[in-house]
C-alpha cells in the first residue's frame, strides 16, 4: 500500500486554509449585520412603532417625552418614568405604577 509522504501536511495545510476561509466569513458576515443594523435603526429612528409616524419631542418638566401627532402614543426612554414618578411624590398615581411594575 502506497501512501503519500506528505500526508499529514497536506491535511494541516487543508485546515488552515478552511479556518481562514471561516474566519473571513465571519468577518463579512459581521460587517453585514452591522450594516444592517445601521440601517434598520435610520429607518426606525424616532418612528412610532405603533402607526409609523415619526415621533415629537415634548418637554414635561426635566423629562423628553417623544409622542407620536398622528395616534399620541407616548414614549419614554430608560429611567424617565422614574424621573417622573420620583417627582409626582409619594401615594401618587404614578408611583403606585411604579410600585406594581417593579413587583413584576
């Protein structure tokens, strides 16, 4: 029985080049969903998830509220509802939300 000489280099030649081959890939594949990241977030962007609208920024106190013009749907972004809470005071409306939400 004849075998090659080279036998085992041939082989780790073949997996290097299959690990180079992967990892550019994986590097395209990366670059592509960060790109399509990008992409979803510019055409989502301040849009109401609801109806599509883009979305207002309103000021209520020390807080940016973004409200849609078309079905006035309200949005907050993290930790403003605690602003708002914080402020409304204790036995309020609001902090009995928070209350129930937090138990969750």
């Amino acid at each position: 029985m004849i075998t090659k000489p080279y036998k085992n280099e041939d082989e780790y030649i073949w997996v290097q080049e299959l690990q180079q081959r992967l990892a550019k890939l994986e590097k395209e594949q990366q670059t592509e969903s960060e790109a399509e990241k990008l992409r979803l977030k510019e055409t989502h962007w301040m849009h109401c998830p609801k109806c599509g609208q883009k979305l207002a920024m309103e000021k209520c106190g020390s807080v940016e509220m973004d409200v849609c013009p078309s079905c006035k749907g309200v949005w907050l972004d993290a930790g403003e509802l605690g602003t708002i809470v914080e402020s409304a005071g204790q036995g309020s409306f609001f902090h009995t939300c928070l209350k129930i939400i937090r138990r969750r």
